[in-house]
C-alpha cells in the first residue's frame, strides 16, 4: 500500500481551516494533512516530519505567505508549494513569484484543489533519487542562453519595444517559456484558461508586469559558462528550436486543433529541458554520464539513469507538472523517446515531438551518435499513422531550424 500524501495547510483565519478540514473530509484515505494558523507553527510542524505539500495563504499577520514559503523553500526544498489566497494584488504575486510552485485563488472548490495537488505529486515516482526530487522541486528557473538573457534584459527596458519581440525572444528559449507558462498557468494573474503559447502568454501579461517579472523579481537567470564546459548548449538550443518547430509542422499537417498546435510548438521547445537542469546543477555527474555512454556504448538516456537514478525526460517533466504546465506538454515530455509507455490511443503533442526529435536533422552534439532517435513504429501502428511517417519526413527536410517561433 503506497504512503499517504501528506499535506500541511497554512491559513491564520480559523475558519478558514475549518471550512478546508470539512471540504477534504473525502481525501482522508489518500491524504494525512495537518493545519498551522501561522508561519511560525507550520514551520515547527516541518522541523518534527516533512510534508509532500504546503498549501498557504498569502495574506497572515507577521511571517506573510511569501516568507513562510520562502523559509519552505530554503529548508524543505522537496516540498511542493502551493498560494491558496484570496488576495492577489500585483505586490503579493511579486513577492510570491520566487519560493512558489502554483497559485489557486479563493474560493476554490475541493476538485481544484483536489487535482492541483494529485497532479503535482503524480510524477515522483519518476525520480527514485530524493537529492534529485529535491533539486527539481528546490528550482526557481531554468539558465537561459546567454545571448538570449541579454537580449530580454534589453528588451524589456525599452519602453518601445513591441510585446511581439518580447514573445519572440522568450519563444526560443526553453527555460524563459517555462517559467512564463507556469506563471501564466497558475492564478497568479487570474487568466482562468490553459496557455501553452509563450507568446500569447506575453501578451496576457503585458509589458508592464513582464518588465518587473524581468528587471525586479529576477524570474530568468542565465547559464553560468563555467559550469559546463564542454557541453554545447547552443548545439541543444538549436535542436530544441528546430524539434518545437517541426512538431508543429506535423501537427499542422495533421489538421490537428490549435491547442495541440500549440502545446506541441511548446513541448518540442522544451522536451530536452531535463538535460539544461542536470548540466547546470550537476554539471560533473552530467560529465560522467556522458563518458559512461562512450565508454559503455550505451544511449545518453540509459548512461544518466545509472549515474542520476532518472533521465533527462522523466527530470524536465516533473519540474513542469510541479509549475503547473498543461498535462499534454508534460506528457510529451515525458515519453519523446518511448511514446508507447504513454496510454493515449490518439495523435498528440506527444506523437508531433516524438516524430519531430527522431527526425529532426541537427544532430545534438551532446548525445552519442551511435544512438540515433528512431521512430517507435509499434505506436504509429497502434494510432493509425504508419503511412504519414512519409509525409512527415519530407517536411523535416524542408523545415529550417528556429523558423518558427
């Protein structure tokens, strides 16, 4: 019998706690939760066990929410972290943005927050290392390429520049789009809809807040070039660009609806971002994975699972579904390189990365080449769409990288 998630909720209004202990009656069988009327007390309650989960409000006399997440974040950094407020003027999003994971508003009915939550501890199963669960549940953001912060930076401190260029330059960058889209996807802005469009995302948010986010807060941090030596990131940028645009290609070709349009431009931006958190916080254990994989003659994938514990796919999305990214992204994420573990008996954001990586004609100069992407034949044929692989493959020669953003 799996354990209990166990779950602390942070309120100092009584009633509050009250009203949440009768809402979550139902969840007693899958949830052990607790309740501190303060900062301070829910603190105290960490220091004697841990907890999968802190649910807090923002607003609460002394320690605010903020910097009781702030302290969570600090001393329990595998705990997820979660807003349950029904304040969320600009000040608090601010102050909030940094040590939180998602964001839900008051009221909120007992299936969102029910959901928020199961969603957010569904993949630890994922990562078997706790150092590494407590790495990706600790992260802020994820490096973005130099040249590429630079150019936000300048950006957003122009008061001419158009949201579109802004869109544009977060659109290329896999850990810029991330962060934007969790943002966008919790409450923190009160959007109520699913994004998975870091341009539309931009535009949602306006130049404004997206310059404070930027300037003051500090969302968005750059890779520090000497931690990773030989990796090539620009060769992964490249290859991230060019598989976000050719999954949206194919997904175009398949007439398939906006949404999976979007998420699957999105999912191919992102589909490699496990490897920018281990080569940024674990640069050395990354090193040795990859001379494993060329002293061993074993796939990338297969090196980092005996050095990490997990690989690249199963790190990126568990760190998007702890941000709140829409589930068809993290899916995608999840199982580009074995699609069929994946249930789903439909073409998808996960079918369009799938394809894309394994056709996707840049090379990525970090992987082995003696582990080439192929297309899992067995899950076309399951879908019915052996006979478009064709089609696809003449559009990946004729799609240039980053062409589309």
């Amino acid at each position: 019998m799996s354990a209990k998630t166990r779950i602390l909720f942070v309120d100092d209004e009584p009633n509050i706690l009250d009203g949440l202990r009768r809402m979550l009656r139902g969840q007693r069988d899958q949830w052990d939760m607790a309740f501190a009327a303060s900062g301070p007390d829910a603190l105290a309650q960490m220091e004697m066990a841990p907890f999968d989960v802190v649910v807090s409000d923002m607003r609460m006399p002394g320690m605010d929410g903020a910097q009781f997440l702030a302290d969570v974040q600090q001393h329990h950094p595998a705990t997820v972290r979660i807003v349950l407020s029904g304040h969320s003027d600009l000040e608090s999003i601010m102050k909030s943005v940094g040590p939180t994971h998602q964001y839900l508003t008051k009221p909120c009915d007992v299936d969102k927050l029910r959901v928020t939550v199961e969603r957010a501890v569904a993949l630890r199963s994922l990562l078997t290392s706790d150092g590494l669960r407590t790495l990706v549940t600790g992260l802020q953001s994820v490096p973005s390429l130099p040249a590429l912060y630079q150019e936000i930076v300048q950006a957003v401190q122009s008061p001419d520049t158009p949201l579109s260029v802004i869109g544009a330059i977060i659109g290329r960058d896999p850990g810029m789009s991330a962060k934007i889209l969790q943002l966008v996807n919790s409450a923190f802005f009160g959007l109520g809809r699913s994004v998975a469009s870091p341009a539309q995302a931009v535009s949602f948010l306006g130049l404004d807040t997206i310059r404070a986010l930027v300037l003051s807060v500090n969302v968005f941090e750059q890779f520090d070039a000497k931690k990773i030596r030989a990796f090539q990131l620009e060769r992964l940028w490249t290859h991230s660009l060019s598989v976000g645009t050719l999954a949206k290609t194919i997904s175009t070709l398949e007439n398939a609806t906006k949404s999976v349009r979007e998420e699957s431009l999105f999912a191919g931006l992102v589909h490699d971002i496990g490897k920018l958190i281990l080569v940024a916080n674990l640069p050395e254990e990354y090193d040795a994975a990859q001379v494993l994989a060329d002293r061993e003659g074993i796939c990338l994938t297969e090196a980092q699972r005996q050095v990490f514990g997990s690989s690249h796919p199963e790190v990126g999305a568990y760190l998007l579904r702890i941000w709140g990214i829409p589930d068809e992204v993290v899916e995608a994420v999840a199982f580009h390189h074995h699609p069929s573990a994946s249930p789903g008996d439909h073409f998808t954001a996960l079918t369009a990365v799938h394809a894309a990586n394994a056709l996707d004609t840049v090379v990525p100069a970090h992987d082995p080449a003696r582990c080439p992407q192929v297309i899992d034949a067995d899950y076309l044929e399951g879908l019915g769409l052996t006979d478009r692989l064709a089609a696809w493959r003449a559009v990946s020669r004729a799609v240039a990288p980053g062409a589309e953003t």
